[in-house]
C-alpha cells in the first residue's frame, strides 16, 4: 500500500464531513485540484445538508463565507499550501472563531484528498483546532442559586432554577411544553428542542432521544405554581413570552444578561448552568447514569463534568471502611 492509499484510509475512519460523503472517481493527473476552493467546499456542504442540523449547517456556511472563502476562495485546491494555511490561522484572532474555521478548512481538505483532488492536505498547523483562548472561570451552586434570589421576574426564576434542578439545554428548557411536566412522578420529560429557525424533535443531533427527568421536590413545586397560575393546554408551551407565544432563546437571553449583570456574573454563560448540574450529579452517578441524565453518547463529552474531589474521595474510602 503506498503513502497516499495508507492515508486516504486513515481518513475514511475519521470522524466528520469525509465519512458522509463517497469518494468521487479519481480524474486523471492533469485535472486533479484544479477546482477553485469556494465552489469545492460550498458543493460539499450542500451535499451534506439533509445530514446536519439546521443550526450546524447554517454556522458551517457563515464560517465558510466569513473565514475561508475570503482567503482560499478563488485558490486552485492544488495551490493552497501549508504555509498559506499557515499564515491565514496565525493573522486568526485566538477564540472559538479561529477554531471553528480550522475545523471546517480541515475537513474540507481531508475530503479533497479522499476525493483524489490532492496528495496531502495542507491543514498541518499543530493543535490548530483547539481553542487556546483564555480560560473561564468555574461556577458553583450557589452562584445560580444568588441569579433565583434576585430574579425580580417569577418566570425567569423559575427557569433558573428547572435549569440548575435538570441539567438541561436551554433549547430543551425553551422546548418543553406544559404536557411535558408530569406532577405527580416528580419528572420533566425532554421530547423537543427549540433552535433559532424552529422547533426540532428531540436534542441537537439526536432527533428521537426523549429523556424523562426526575426533578427536586422544590423544583416541582415551583412549577406546580406555576402551571396554576398560567392556565393552557396540554401542547401549549411552558414558557412564553409577553404575547402569549412561545418564548424565543433572543428573549430568554436579553432578560438573563440583565440578571447575570446585577449579580455581578456577567462571565456566567447560560450553559455554566448545565455545568453545575452535571458536575454535581457526576460526583454521586455512574458514567452511564450521568450520560443518561445529560443526554451525552459520547464518553469524552460528559468526562468534562467529572472533575476529581478530595473530599469526594475521603467519601468514598469511609464508604469502604471494613470492607479493604
């Protein structure tokens, strides 16, 4: 097996854009990578869209027109070099941005070679998709606890609190609708998420997970309360806006960057407060337990909750006292 067959083999095992999309018939010597960058890579995000999220498909496209083509667009795929790519990450601002955009010209090079458009791809910039940017800080129970006692606003509160109770996304949170609360099991149960386009069946990239949650007595309470005071329908939405409808992510933030500020928490994104959550439930779950409860499949992306605890190990060497 030659060095170009060893690695286009590498690339069909590789997770992303090059596993969804057969390879093309190999053209012969002289046409290969003649192809100018901007028509390669938006034909190969068309052909992808029926396999993404509407979200991820429409970041995608907004980093490709705002990030790559700017730079590679009219390049030949065959002329784009290492140092090319090289001197485009470095002029980059650190961030998720640049990340994203390595990302994305990673993949779209990768599949170039599966294609047999180029030898090697020239994304060789060393750790270039991860994100370097300074690190945030970490929040703690009590911090979303602090956002409830001055939530001026009832609902707000409330969704505060389901938030911090279930561990949810904030689309899920957006999603649920007043059928999904069931009062009497103490369970929330998450069918549906809310995007910025629509209203999707199940999580993002997992369109038939249904995840029913067991919830804190006061958490329930508190939506027990609230159902009463809000009177609808089964299907009508938990959380709505002043019209009557169902409350959008603009809505929920505009209100929660007003909150976070008067706490003093304006570095609090809204997901910390899944973070809180999941960090908590991992001290006391299995890894199959806790990956239930968030909605995680993948083993790496619920292992950043579990971080390690002196005083969780002193806990559990007590536990097993007399028994070593």
């Amino acid at each position: 097996m030659t060095y170009d067959e060893a690695y286009r083999t590498q690339m069909r095992h590789e997770l992303g854009m090059e596993s969804k999309r057969e390879p093309k018939p190999q053209k012969s010597e002289a046409a290969r990578g003649t192809v100018r960058f901007q028509k390669y890579a938006e034909d190969l995000l068309s052909s992808r869209k029926s396999q993404l999220a509407r979200d991820t498909f429409h970041l995608y496209t907004f980093v490709l027109q705002k990030h790559l083509i700017p730079t590679f667009g009219t390049k030949r795929l065959s002329d784009i070099t290492p140092a090319q790519v090289r001197s485009w990450w470095t002029r980059m601002p650190e961030g998720s941005a640049r990340r994203n955009a390595y990302s994305l010209l990673g993949s779209t090079m990768r599949q170039a070679v599966m294609d047999g458009e180029i030898a090697l791809s020239p994304c060789r910039v060393k750790g270039g998709a991860t994100d370097v940017s300074k690190r945030r800080p970490t929040f703690a129970p009590a911090d979303a606890k602090m956002l409830m006692e001055l939530a001026g606003d009832s609902q707000l509160r409330l969704q505060v609190h389901v938030l911090l109770a279930s561990g949810m996304r904030i689309g899920e949170l957006l999603g649920l609708n007043r059928g999904d609360v069931d009062l009497s099991n103490n369970k929330v149960t998450v069918r549906r998420h809310l995007t910025r386009h629509e209203l999707a069946p199940g999580t993002k990239g997992h369109p038939d997970q249904v995840r029913p949650l067991s919830m804190p007595q006061t958490a329930m309470d508190a939506l027990r309360e609230h159902l009463a005071s809000t009177p609808g329908d089964y299907d009508d939405a938990l959380f709505r806006d002043t019209r009557g409808g169902r409350m959008s992510y603009h809505t929920f933030n505009k209100k929660f960057v007003a909150l976070r500020a008067s706490c003093g928490l304006d570095e609090l994104h809204i997901h910390d407060l899944r973070h809180v959550h999941a960090s908590e439930y991992a001290k006391y779950a299995t890894l199959a337990e806790g990956m239930a409860r968030t909605g995680h499949t993948d083993v790496r992306s619920f292992m950043r909750y579990q971080h390690v605890s002196t005083q969780r190990d002193a806990e559990i060497i007590a536990a097993m006292e007399g028994v070593l």
